[in-house]
C-alpha cells in the first residue's frame, strides 16, 4: 500500500467527534483536510509545515481582497484560496495525530494563525468596502469592524473556555453528534463564511449576505457567552 493510501485509511478510522461542528466543516472540510493530511504525509511534510501552507493560502485570497477591485473572476479566485486554506488547517491536525507528533507548540502555531486570518480577513473586506465599493455614508465601514469584534471574540471565548474546562472537568464519553446543531451551526461556520465570497463580483449580494452572517454571528456571540459563562460559574460551585 502506498504512503498515501495508507494514510487515507488510518485517518478514516481516526476522526475526531462530530459533536458541536457544522455540517460543512464534517462533510466538506474535515473531508477535503484528510486528503491533503495524507498527501503531506506522502510528501513527509510536518504538520507545522501544512499549518504554514494553509496560511500562505488563506493570505493570498485575503491580500487580493484588499489589492484588486471586486469581479468575477476575482471572487473564484479568492474563494479557491481560503476554502483551500480553510482544508490545509483541517490537515495540519490530522497530520499531528497520525504522526503522532503533536506539540504545544504546533496547537500554538496553528490557533496564531487563525486568530490572524480573523483579523486580516474583516480588514481587508474594509479595504475593499473604502477603495471599491463606493459607499456614500462612511457608517458602512463599521460593518467588517463589527464582524471583526464578534469572530474574534468567538473565537477566543471558545478557546479559553474549553482550556478552563479542562481543568476541572473529567473526560465524559463523547455525545453522539446533533443533526439540528450541525445545522444551526452553519451561519457561524467559517467554510461558509469563504462561500460568501463567491459572490463578491455582485457587490449589493455580498453585502447584504455578509451583513446576513454578521448578524449570525452577533445572536450567537451573545448566546455563547451566556452559556459559556454559566458552565464556568457551575464548575465553580
């Protein structure tokens, strides 16, 4: 059996739990992430080397957002590389386990990376809003600005409560996955968040669909912090 082939069945056999991820992230992402987990395993490539492909990816769909005005053709290609790169961070992971050469450092690198492609993304849907799109009242300007604030706060309220957690809370047996949680997952899901970009050549559509997640984002942020808070407070009690 080839190096490939080999990798492909070890990680099909070894996926993690599909408890609290969205239906793009278990059927598309994690999917497409155990390809090219095991095509850099054919490659010998490390795991924090996928980790760097998967930003130089995503930071080149996010650069020609601020640099080029919005097209057709630009949108295929922008949305080419942060689904791509969105895939390359499945693989890194994966990677990790099969080689079983995961490190702090390695988780360390990997969440730097998504912080910063968080932050450069909304950024460059700014730029972008200021040079192109031609907004009369400068309030326009303040939407990426909000998304920015609730993906990043999302995201690393998500982080820190899970490594408070594991402080205090014993390993449970995983719950079997919820179909409706998939689902309603799917409007903070950040490989559908890259399918927005599909549509930036129609800038009155990609407006109103991204100021449609920003206020996805925005309910669940709210609800997130409320439930993450609550779980905190009783592991206290």
């Amino acid at each position: 059996m080839s190096r490939f082939g080999y990798a492909v069945e070890r990680l099909s056999a070894a996926q993690k739990s599909a408890r609290g991820v969205s239906l793009y992230s278990r059927y598309v992402n994690r999917p497409a992430g155990r390809l090219l987990a095991a095509a850099a395993y054919a490659a010998r490539l490390t795991p924090n080397q996928v980790t760097l492909a998967s930003a130089v990816s995503t930071f080149t769909g996010i650069g020609l957002i601020a640099a080029l005005p919005p097209s057709h053709a630009l949108a295929a290609g922008v949305f080419a590389a942060l689904v791509v790169g969105f895939a390359l961070d499945s693989a890194d992971g994966q990677l990790a386990r099969l080689t079983g050469t995961g490190s702090p450092a390695g988780e360390w690198l990997d969440h730097v990376v998504d912080c910063a492609k968080m932050l450069a993304l909304h950024m460059a849907v700014l730029v972008s809003f200021h040079r192109y799109f031609g907004f009369s009242d400068p309030v326009y300007l303040l939407i990426p600005v909000a998304f920015q604030f609730a993906a990043v706060l999302v995201f690393f309220g998500g982080i820190l409560t899970e490594q408070l957690k594991r402080r205090v809370e014993r390993p449970a047996p995983a719950a079997p996955p919820s179909t409706l949680r998939s689902v309603a997952l799917l409007p903070v899901d950040y490989g559908v968040f890259c399918a927005v970009f599909l549509f930036l050549g129609v800038r009155g559509l990609f407006v109103a669909l991204y100021c449609v997640l920003l206020a996805a984002h925005l309910l669940f942020m709210a609800a997130f912090l409320v439930k993450w808070y609550r779980e905190l407070s009783a592991l206290t009690r």
